[in-house]
C-alpha cells in the first residue's frame, strides 16, 4: 500500500521492469489462474560493482484486495550471475483471479551468510485484465520505500 501511495505521489524510482503472462483457465476442478514469470530486463540497481553478476528470483504473492491478506506465496528458482534473467516458470493456482492482485518482488541472493536484497516490486490489479486469453506485459518493478529513503 506505501508502494501506491508513493506511485501516486510521483516518488518511486524504476528498478527495472518484468515480463509476466496472464491466463484464466477452466478445468474440471475449477477456475484457475496461471501465471508465468518470463524474465526481467533493464534492471538499475547499483550492485557493489559494475561488473558484478546477481543470483536474482522472483517472490509472488496472491492478494485478496478486500481483506488485503496474501493468500498465496511462491517464488522462482534463483538465476545465477544474471543482470537480465530468464525464469521461464509457470504457476497454477485453482481460484477465481476477481478481487485479487498480485505482488512481485525482484530479489537478490546474497548467498549463505549475507542478507537478501529488494530489487524493485510490482503490482498488478487481475480485475483490470481481461484473462480470457493469455496476456504478456511488461511491468515496472518499483523500488521499494526503505530504497528510497536510505
């Protein structure tokens, strides 16, 4: 909600930007929502060097907007030594996608003894997107409000 709010204020600063793939599907079990992480590109976070290679992976979850409770939470695999990575993941949840957003969290592994690093975060709204077909965009990944302000 701080990520909104700043957006709307003019103050978030793009990170970078992620290509997802939206689909709704019917099956015999239900309605099902399927989301691909496809990759990310132009990503301006400042690593301890220039040439330095991040292990990045990507954190979702699914959001109920009215009670505002994540729902759903995965994660990609890691792409090792990657500053445009290609997932290529696809996830399959049985729900019906109305009502729910999504939040993507572009992360950096510091590795077994160092702390894990928000890159940029995404939000997307289900219910402003028609998902009767599949649906590739490109989104901004936004800094998150600790970048901003330190």
């Amino acid at each position: 909600m701080i990520t909104f709010l700043c957006l709307l204020l003019g103050k978030t600063q793009v990170m970078g930007e992620i290509k997802i793939a939206l689909k709704r599907e019917m099956r015999t079990e239900g309605e099902h929502l399927v989301l691909e992480i496809l990759q990310c590109r132009n990503i301006t976070y400042k690593f301890k060097t220039p040439d330095h290679l991040p292990d990045l992976y990507v954190k979702l979850y699914v959001v109920n907007i009215a009670t505002q409770k994540r729902i759903i939470k995965k994660k990609t695999r890691v792409c090792r030594h990657d500053r445009e990575p290609s997932f290529n993941e696809t996830f399959r949840f049985c729900m019906n996608p109305t009502g729910h957003s999504l939040q993507l969290f572009l992360v950096s592994n510091g590795g077994k003894f160092m702390k894990k690093t928000l890159i940029g975060e995404a939000y997307v709204w289900l219910d402003k997107i028609d998902l009767r077909k599949r649906v590739v965009s490109w989104h901004k990944l936004l800094a998150s409000t600790a970048q901003i302000h330190s």
